[in-house]
C-alpha cells in the first residue's frame, strides 16, 4: 500500500514537471547513448566513521518497508534484530542501509532500504530538458522588394531591406536528452563509493531556406572594403537570376566522467529526529564535448532574362561552412549533500572542474560554376571564405573552470526503485563557437573571392580564437535501480 501511493504521488509530480517542459521543449531527438565502462578497484581502501555515526544500541523507528521492525533493545548477538551474530548492520533508519553513493549530478540515490545490509551498487538512467544559451547570428539573407535597384538590393544600409535570416539567436531552445549513471560502495561501511556517468543532448537545430517569390529580390549582405561601402551578393532576381539560399546552425553538447566520494559527515539519528543527513565530498575525472556548425550555401541558375554577362543556363553553386569544437579534460571536486524525511529526500551539488580546454575551428568555402557548354570549374572560397585569407584550421588550449549545480527532490518507490526531478546549471566560459569565427562585420574584399585577384586586403578575415559563455540549463527526471 505504502509503494503504491508513492508510486502514485511520484508518477503525478513527474508527469506534471513532463508535460510542463514538452510546451517549451524542441521534437525529441535523442540519439543512441553508449554505455559507460568503468574499472573497479581490487584494493579495499582504509575504513573510517564518518562524523556524528551512531551504533546499534541507538534508538530507533520502525523502518517504513517492513512492518514490524522490532524495536532496537536486543543484544548485538541477537538474531532476531541483526539477522545472525556476523551481521552487525542493521536495517532500521537509524543504521548502515540508508542508501548507496552517488555520482555526480544524476538524481540522489540516499533512500531507507530493507535489505539488512547495505545497498553495493546502482544503477539510473534520466531524461534530461534543457536549454543551451544559443548562438547569435548577424544578417545573413536579406529581401527588397522587386522594383529595388540592383545596385542596392539587398543591403543593409537601405531601409527597404528585410532581414530574412540572421539577426536572431538560434540553438537556445529547450532540448532533449539523456543521462546515464552507475556505482558502487568500495568499503562495506559506505564511506568510499566509485560512480561513472554519460550524458548527451540532443540537437536543436535551425535551418533557413529562401522563399521563391516573384515579388522581392533575395541576397546575401555583406560590407565590400574595396569600396567602404555595404554591398550584397544577388541570390533572385525577377526574371533575371534563380536561386535559394540556405542556412544551418546546430550544436551538440555532451559529458562524462569518473567520481570518488568520501562522506565527511552525517547524522543517522532516529527516524523521526533527525531523520538522515549526509555530506559528501567528490572528487575525480571530468570531460566535456561541445560542438557548433554553420552553413550558408546558395545555389543558382541564370535565367534567359539576364542584365550581366553570365551565359543562361549558367549554375552557381556557392558553400561557406564553420565549424568548432571545444573539449575539456580536468580534474573536479565539489560538495554533496542530502536531507531525508520519510521516504522523501532533498539534495544539493555544487562542484567545479578544473583542467584545460583544447579549442579547435575549421573553415571552409567553395564555389562552383557550371557553363554550359563550357564545363565545370570548381575553386576554393565562398563569400565569406577565402582560400587566401580564413580557410583553414585553428586550434588552441587554455585553463578553464566549469563549475556545476544541482537541486532535486525524490522519492523511493520500493526498497530497491526510487525516482526524483531535478534543476541543473553547467557554466562552461570562453567556449568558441562557429558564429564567433565568421568575419567581423562581415567585412570581405571582392578581390579575395574567386577567382582572386591581386591586390586584396585582409577581409574576409579570421578573428582569432576568442569565446563566449555557455550556459547549460533544465531539469533531469530519473529512476534508479539499487543492490
């Protein structure tokens, strides 16, 4: 009776938190997740009380999962409380059953067990809603309408220019994923614990295509430096040029890492006193991977209507891609802690990571012409890459911090099955992103572009390898299976 209304309550609050994130959160993507590997030690590490443990002559409630545990006034030997004079644990709230270790950042696995001895090992597996702080965009396509010069379609400078995509934030909405962990004790008293975890979120992509309309003329904006002017690259034209253009952001954010914990303090008092308290203090290996695209691609056909001196029939097709990735490897530590009342628990975390952050940046550009008639060529260098200026790689490695936060609230289902809701914040600074490398102000030199022509300036430039923060934020909703 007690599992199912606990069950009952649980599945009512998770559903409530579920369906409070799905109004906001992007279409599942989750990806396949692999299982994380760890190594146990064969070497039992030296045994130690923690602060403010109590021993089996303490007072004690009845345990919630068995319904008469006798009260706690036998003798150490006495079978009928310690289940047999070698087992000197005792399964009352008060005793060394209160819950196995755990991990980093997965939903607490502290709950009252009625096994008689204590929990070895768990394992959980979460679903995680949350939100990147997202990439911000300049104006990458713009519109005018028909009747607009050529000379001046499309540029920013105009006010009759619509910004068509750019301009914006993009990746920064609500997301899905998955989290998963697993331990065990390394001492029988549950003073040391070794846990694994993984996770991943899935992609919140933004993708932009052109409309074909008749009535506007599309472009892509960009300020010419040979000129000190703004100026546009003609995508549509009316009657003169056909052509779409598109835009791709996206991002991937995911972690893992290998954590000890020591419990430094907690209060195993009776039941209804002090109910169960804990401190911890974790410590180990941490990584982090996140990654950032964009692309700007245009293809085009020039029409029998054409003002230039382009062939009809002539194809176009132009690409300039961004791409970075950001990998951190360090060591962490941080605080742990646990407050318990019945079967309910609260738990807090707070730890940071401390190691080096290897940033790397690739970027590429093409651009191929098609005549026809007169073959394909296929040169390197878009609009906003040039084979003489920013194509190319770019790596670098700092120090970092990236500190860590959680709060969540659980429930234990049944001796061996609990489940919680939680809030995480992750703070990962000067992460490089492939908006960050575009060229500032989107500043290009025409001479640059192909075919190059002497005497081009510096533009389309590379930036360098500065950063911005990102913040990973949202819930997580778990089950945990212990032993």
């Amino acid at each position: 009776m007690h599992a199912a209304i606990r069950a009952a309550s649980i599945a009512l609050g998770g559903i409530m938190f579920l369906r409070h994130i799905g109004r906001r959160a992007a279409t599942l993507r989750i990806l396949g997740a692999t299982a994380i590997a760890f190594v146990l030690s064969t070497q039992l590490m030296a045994q130690s009380a923690a602060i403010g443990y109590g021993h089996a002559h303490r007072a004690a409630a009845p345990n919630p999962f068995r319904a008469s545990a006798p009260a706690m006034t036998a003798e150490p030997n006495d079978p009928d409380l310690y289940g047999g004079p070698s087992d000197v644990y005792n399964d009352a709230p008060g005793g060394y059953d209160d819950g196995p270790y755990q991990p980093y950042g997965s939903g607490t696995s502290y709950s009252h067990s009625s096994n008689r001895y204590p929990s070895n090992g768990w394992f959980a597996v979460e679903y995680l809603g949350w939100a990147l702080d997202g990439n911000r965009l300049p104006p990458l396509v713009t519109s005018s309408p028909a009747n607009t010069p050529l000379a001046n379609a499309g540029q920013l400078d105009e006010t009759t220019t619509t910004i068509l995509s750019g301009d914006q934030t993009v990746n920064g909405s609500y997301r899905s994923g998955v989290r998963f962990s697993g331990g065990m004790w390394i001492d029988p008293c549950s003073n040391f614990g070794i846990g694994a975890d993984y996770f991943f979120l899935g992609g919140d992509d933004y993708d932009f295509l052109s409309p074909q309309d008749p009535s506007i003329i599309t472009a892509r904006p960009f300020f010419n430096t040979q000129t000190g002017l703004d100026d546009a690259e003609l995508v549509s034209v009316p009657n003169q040029l056909d052509g779409t253009a598109t835009v791709s952001a996206g991002d991937d954010f995911w972690g893992a890492g290998i954590t000890l914990n020591r419990s430094i303090w907690c209060c195993r008092d009776s039941y209804y006193v002090c109910g169960y308290s804990q401190l911890n203090v974790l410590g180990g290996y941490r990584h982090y991977d996140y990654e950032s695209s964009l692309s700007i691609n245009e293809d085009l056909t020039v029409l029998p209507g054409t003002t230039t001196p382009l062939v009809p029939g002539t194809t176009i097709l132009v690409s300039d891609n961004f791409r970075t990735k950001n990998q951190f490897n360090g060591a962490e530590i941080g605080l742990q802690g646990m407050k318990s009342r019945g079967w309910w628990w609260c738990d807090g975390l707070a730890k940071v990571a401390i190691g080096r952050n290897r940033r790397t940046v690739w970027i590429d550009g093409e651009t191929t012409n098609t005549v026809p008639g007169g073959g394909t060529t296929t040169a390197a260098g878009g609009l906003l890459t040039s084979s003489v200026t920013n194509i190319g790689t770019y790596r670098d490695s700092e120090f970092a911090l990236i500190p860590e936060f959680r709060l969540g609230l659980g429930g234990n289902i049944s001796p061996n099955l609990s489940c919680w809701v939680g809030y995480n914040v992750i703070i990962w600074g000067d992460v490089t992103r492939a908006a960050d490398v575009l060229p500032p102000g989107l500043e290009v030199d025409p001479r640059n572009l192909p075919p190059v022509q002497a005497g081009g300036g510096d533009e389309p430039l590379f930036p360098g390898l500065g950063g911005s923060q990102l913040v990973a934020h949202g819930i997580d909703v778990g089950i945990m299976w212990q032993w």
